[in-house]
C-alpha cells in the first residue's frame, strides 16, 4: 500500500473496468443455464441409450415382421429425440473426427484439419487476449502516469 505503482484515479478506472467485465461475464455464464443443460443431455442419452436396447433386444426376433415395426418405431421415436434434445455443433464433430487418427469412415478432409486448426488458433488469440487484457490496461495506466 505503501508503494503506488499508479494514482488513485487510475487504480478506480482499473478497478471500474475489471468490476464492470466480472459483473457482465457473471451474467453472462449464468445465463447458459450448464445444470439445465447438463439434465436435458443426461436425460436425452438416457433415452437414446433405451432405444438402443430396443433395437438390441429386436434384433432377438424371428418374426421379421415384428423387427420391421421395432424398428420404424425406434427410427421414429429418435428423430422425435433429436428434435428436442439439443446437439453438438458442427465444429464439435469436426473436432472429434480430427483428434481420431483410427477412422474408417468420415474422415476429415484437408478443409476440415485446416478448419478446425484455424478454430483452435483463434479460440487460443481470443482467450488469451481475454485474459490479458487486465494486465495490459495496468501497464497503460503505469506508463500514462510517467
């Protein structure tokens, strides 16, 4: 307390901006409801996970008849969860097919790998702007004083 790198008036200006970005990130996080969220995809993967044991269990039939409607039940019934239960975004897919290099399937494309490398960068800059942009603004208002 003794030693005031900056005046006053500057550390209320710092302490304004640093209250104001931690009063809206607050909000800000609040808002996205994660344990609403968090329920509704339990409880969607709950369902998904009956429905793959009805197919398992259909698969058991000898009436092909009676698979046949198991199954266009079940089709019908997942697209109704998809609907309402809310899903990965694209980036998240693109994400997950580049981390795995074993796919036999859906492999990324050089679009894709660029894409998703491009996406990490950025999301890299950004946080790391974010957070050092406290540290900037005292350095400002260190050398403002001088």
């Amino acid at each position: 307390m003794k030693f005031k790198p900056i005046t006053d008036d500057q550390g209320a200006v710092f302490g304004l901006i640093l209250s104001v970005a931690l009063f809206g990130l607050s909000f800000h996080l609040t808002a996205r409801g994660f344990l609403a969220r968090a329920q509704r995809f339990r409880e969607c993967y709950t369902q998904l996970q009956g429905l793959l044991d009805r197919i398992t269990v259909a698969r058991c039939y000898v009436d092909e008849r009676r698979l046949l409607e198991t199954v266009e039940a079940v089709q019908v019934e997942y697209q109704s969860l998809l609907a309402v239960c809310e899903n990965h975004a694209t980036i998240d897919d693109r994400r997950a097919r580049f981390a795995n290099n074993g796919l036999t399937s859906r492999i990324p494309t050089a679009w894709e790998n660029i894409y998703v490398s491009l996406h990490a960068i950025g999301r890299h800059v950004f946080l790391a702007l974010l957070y050092l942009s406290p540290i900037v603004v005292m350095i400002y208002l260190m050398c403002v004083k001088k």
